[in-house]
C-alpha cells in the first residue's frame, strides 16, 4: 500500500505537498480549494486528504490524517510515521513539485555553443521536462546610457 498512496493537501499545507511530491507522492494541492473540493477529490481518486482542521473527522468514508505540527519537516515526519512509508517506496525528484506532474527523463545532448557549455539561464529558458512549469524570461537587453551634453 505504501507505494499506491495518493493524498490530497488542505490549503495551508503547501510546503508539505512540495515535499511529498519531492519524494515522489502524488499530492493534489492548490491554495484555494474549498473543503467541499477537497472531499470530492478524496472520495473520487481515493485520496488521503491531510488537513490541520478536524472538519474531515465527519467522514467515514475518507482516509484522513490531521496534521498537528506547523513546521513542515515535522508535518512529513509525521505523514511518514503515521501512514508507515518506508525508504523503498520513495521515489524522489520524480514529480515536479509546483504542479505535480511525472517528470520526464531526458538525454543529456551535445552542448551548441561552439564546444561551451552554455550558461545556466540559457539552459533554462529552452524549458522543462514538462509543460506546465513557467519558464523563465529571456534576459532584457538595458537601454544604452545616455550622456548629457554640458
């Protein structure tokens, strides 16, 4: 069971998805889903729903864990010792940990700058392994200065 664990994050969990979802558990996550979202995710895709809030007790039907700490390592330490996750069934940096999707192992290709290795910002502006991730912008070229005539 430990590997086929999907859970479903309350609002004010956002650091704790990030981290679930760097060791490579599927977490649903956004900041503004209502408790009534969150139900119906848990009880459509059969997720765990983790929340600091007891309003999910009054569902049977749902697993749930509530979340007593407000550092987030020890909210992962306690996800961890509560639903019993072993090393094994990790699988870190396999998720992207904005939007939760499988990441893609890509080829390392030649580099195309001459024999360089191009910098880090232009590495990035070509894009993720992934579409839904922002990319970052081009850099802006800075107007010429100008000289003021005395």
């Amino acid at each position: 069971m430990p590997g086929t664990l999907h859970f479903c994050a309350d609002v004010h969990l956002g650091k704790l998805a990030r981290l679930l979802r760097m060791l490579g558990f599927d977490t649903v996550y956004k900041n503004n889903f209502s408790k009534d979202e969150l139900l119906k995710i848990a009880r459509d895709d059969s997720r765990c729903v983790l929340s600091k809030s007891p309003y999910f007790l009054k569902f049977p039907d749902i697993t749930f864990y509530q979340i007593k700490s407000s550092d987030s390592y020890q909210q992962l330490e306690e996800v961890i010792n509560h639903f019993h996750l072993q090393q094994p069934s990790f699988n870190p940096f396999s998720r992207c940990l904005y939007c939760n999707a499988i990441l893609e192992k890509k080829e390392k290709t030649a580099p195309t700058s001459g024999g360089r290795y191009l910098p880090v910002a232009a590495r990035y502006r070509r894009g993720a392994s992934q579409p839904n991730v922002l990319k970052l912008p081009a850099p802006r070229k800075r107007p010429a200065r100008r000289v003021r005539d005395r």
